[in-house]
C-alpha cells in the first residue's frame, strides 16, 4: 500500500491531516495534468479543486485496483472531459438555439448556461449593425415573421429578406470569432 493510499484511509476514519497531506502533495501536479486537457491554468485550478471537494465529500472508496495517484488523477480527467464536453455543447448552437435559450424557457439546470449564451448574444448584437440587429431581434425576440418585420421597419419584404440574411451572416461571424462553433 503506498503512503497516499495510506492518508486515504486515515482520512476516511476521521484524520482531517491526513486529506491536508494529500491535497498538499498532490494540488500542483493534478493541476498541471487537467491544465493539458482545458489549456487554462485558471480553470485547471477550478477542477483540481473540485477533485479535491469531491474527495472531501462523497469519500468514494478506492477499490484498490490501482494505485491512489492513478485514481486520483482518473477523477481529475474524468472531471476535465466532462468539463471540455460542457464547453464543447455550449459552443455549438444554431442562432434558433440562442434565441431559444434568450427566451428564458430553459429548464433550472441549464439556466447558468443560457445566460452566458444569452450574454454573448446581446454583446454580439451591439457589435453588428444597427439595422441588422434590430432585424435579428425582431425576428428572434420579437418572434416575428419577415413580412411582419418588413412592416415595421418600412422595408420591402425582399429587401428585409435580404438584411435578415446579412443579419445572420455577420452574427454568425462574429459569434465564430469569439469562439461558438455554428
């Protein structure tokens, strides 16, 4: 049995020094390893932590089928891929998800989710055109149809068309730019 695996034990009997020594031992190296996974070392630290609370609370027992860096680090990955899988799904939504998620009909969940979409969104269409964004609002925020938006902005319909269509087009870009895959 190796000395980490040792501290465990004693941890989960009650000896609050014994995690200290495992936390102290292991923080900086768990910490580089997640940061090969997300590129951030800020957010490595975020789920280095996390590995750590989860230690600290759940107490899963280490079925002794490697040793406990081994586990630990497993956890740690485990936690980045799932970390990576969040921010690969939040990156990848149609502008029809967006607006879906702007409309605050998301399950409690998701909400944090959404409000950094919905953020990024709003933050978008500050940066594009003024007649495009207004376009895009209307459409998405407003739920309206393009005849319908045609009218209120004393366009033609054809014309409106066309703006929703450069609308689209140069949110789409600037959202790519900022990292959302469409």
């Amino acid at each position: 049995m190796d000395d980490m695996t040792e501290c465990y034990n004693r941890f989960l009997q009650g000896d609050e020094r014994a995690f200290e020594k495992i936390v102290v031992e292991n923080r900086l190296g768990l910490s580089y390893y997640i940061f090969s996974f997300v590129h951030d070392f800020d957010t490595a630290e975020e789920l280095t932590e996390d590995v750590f609370v989860r230690l600290y609370i759940k107490r899963p027992s280490n079925k002794k089928k490697c040793s406990f860096k081994t586990w630990l680090y497993t956890i740690g990955r485990n936690l980045a891929i799932d970390f990576y899988r969040k921010q690969k799904r939040q990156h990848q939504l149609s502008l029809e998800e967006i607006a879906e998620l702007s409309s605050g009909q998301n399950p409690t969940e998701e909400r944090y989710l959404a409000e950094e979409t919905k953020r990024a969104l709003h933050d978008a269409l500050k940066i594009i055109p003024s007649a495009y964004a207004e376009s895009l609002r209307l459409m998405y925020f407003g739920g309206f149809s393009e005849k319908e938006i045609a009218h209120i902005t004393k366009r033609s319909v054809r014309s409106t068309y066309d703006l929703i269509y450069r609308a689209k087009k140069a949110l789409k870009e600037h959202l790519m730019k900022e990292g959302f895959q469409l």
